[in-house]
C-alpha cells in the first residue's frame, strides 16, 4: 500500500510501446530515489509489447487502459492511485543519476511554495538537453518553429531555450521526461489538463503552477540522461500531427483574455503547414529506412 508520508516518492510511469527502453530506467531508479520510499504506478496505454509486464515484474501497480487515453490523463490516473507526498513523472527513455530524485526532493523541501520542479539533463553522449525553457512569444515561436528545423543555433531558438541554468532557479517550464511534483500543489492546480493528448502538457502544467502563485524550479546540480527521439520510435506520424495540435492549443490557452488571442487563426495556419512539412518529411524518412 502507498504511504502517506512525506518519505515516499509516487513515481508514475505511464507507458506506450516502451519494452525497449524500461530495463535500463527502471535499472537506475532504486538508487535515484533512496533513501525514499518507492511506490510505483504504472499506467499502460494498450501497448502490444510486455510494458505492463515489465513494470509488474519490477514490484509496480498497472493500470492497463482499455484504450490509448494520452499523457495527461494517464498521469493523473496514475497521481490518484498513490497518496505519496512527492509525485515523480519520468519517461522511460531516461536514465537517472544516483541521488538524484532525492536530491529534487530535498530541493524542494527548501520552500513549500515549490510546486513542480525538475533536473538538468543531457543527452546520451553528454550534450545539453534543453530545460528550463521560456514561454515563448508570438514572434519567437514563429521563427523558432520555422528556422529550428535548418537552423538550430538561430538566435530565436536560442531564445526560446533560454540560458544555461547553473543555480536552483526559478524557470517558465522545464522538460516532461523527468519531473517532480509536490503532492498538494498537484492537487490544487487539478492536475494535468487532459485535454493534451501527448506534447505540451508539462508547459500547461507549468503555466498552471505559476498562475496558481506555486513555484517551477530547475536544480542544475542534479543530472539525468535522456535519449531524444526514445519516445517517437512508434507511431511517429500520429506523434508529429500532436504536437501541432497542442502546440495551438497552449498558444490559445496562454493568452487567453490578452489581444495576442486574436492571431489564434494566424498560428494555426502557420502551424498546420509546418505539420504537413513534418509529416512529409517524416514519411519519407520511414520509406528511406524500409521496414524495420
């Protein structure tokens, strides 16, 4: 059973064709969280591989959905089935240093007003993975959207990432691959909002925090690894024409009530013919590989 306390970390595991990638996780994760308490929960969206298996084998609790549900929902099913004080929220595709979700934890402690707080991370070769990024404005979201793709050092990008973090600071947002969550400042900003599927959730969940008056917070002393692509390996196509979806549904939800709304039509058509590029692009690369 779930403790109550606050030496227990939830960590909720939410899975989709992820066989490949959670050995290695779940591998990392004792040392990551002790000297904590650990109370899994993994939440299965139909996978056709041994997922849920996986996770059941390592000691966790699965909730095997009946039908794909998205991210956002499957975390909050997750959140609500362990009364852990701290709510971990970590992809499977992640390696996690020793101490590492224990130190977020005692970061975390330092001020009951951080509400969601997350590490630095890198790549498997060691590069920079960017985290405690901004909110991006209209202009900046438009050229990062455009040149990222053939520029990925043009000042608008650069923006967009924003500086490298080398304190415990306060940020917009930080990544979804690995985030820590204060038990009631989840509960008080009602959880994810369900309504996206998969892509943008950790930047709404974030704006919710800060308009809730709670704290997002990156710790650069702590580091975890995290392989880029992991999670698109299936179903990239349906992936690609998500994250355009959301990304207009945050643009909506982020200047609600400001003028900015009324360039809604704007970057949606902007948007919709980045995604038609992407979804080309993506198919080709699939013909170019052949079947796997």
């Amino acid at each position: 059973m779930p403790s109550s306390d606050e030496k227990t970390i939830g960590l909720v595991l939410v899975t989709y064709q992820s066989a490949q990638d959670l050995p290695g996780f779940l591998e990392t994760l004792p040392a990551a969280v002790g000297p904590y308490g650990l109370d899994v929960i993994g939440v299965d969206n139909v996978s056709t591989d041994r997922s849920a298996d996986i996770v059941e084998e390592f000691g966790g609790r699965v909730i095997r959905n009946s039908r794909n549900v998205g991210l956002a929902a499957a975390i909050n099913q997750g959140a609500a089935a362990t009364s852990a004080e701290w709510i971990l929220v970590a992809n499977p595709d992640t390696e996690l240093a020793v101490g590492s979700i224990a130190t977020l934890v005692e970061t975390a402690k330092t001020d009951e007003r951080i509400g969601m707080i997350g590490p630095r991370i890198t790549q498997l070769d060691d590069t920079p993975y960017p985290s405690g990024r901004r909110f991006p404005s209209l202009a900046v979201g438009i050229a990062h959207a455009l040149l990222g793709p053939v520029w990925p050092g043009n000042p608008a990008t650069r923006r967009y990432f924003g500086e490298p973090v080398t304190e415990v600071s306060d940020v917009d947002w930080i990544s979804g691959c690995c985030m820590l969550f204060r038990r009631s400042a989840f509960d008080a900003v009602g959880g994810f909002d369900d309504r996206y599927f998969l892509y943008f959730e950790e930047t709404k969940m974030a704006l919710d925090m800060h308009r809730g008056d709670w704290r997002v917070v990156l710790d650069p002393s702590v580091a975890i690894r995290h392989r880029e692509g992991g999670s698109m390996r299936s179903a990239p196509l349906r992936k690609v024409r998500s994250h355009h979806r959301s990304a207009l549904r945050f643009y909506c939800d982020y200047h609600k009530g400001s003028p900015w709304i009324a360039f809604a039509p704007l970057v949606a058509v902007g948007l919709t013919m980045r995604g038609l590029a992407a979804v080309a692009r993506t198919a080709l690369l699939q013909r170019e590989r052949g079947p796997a």
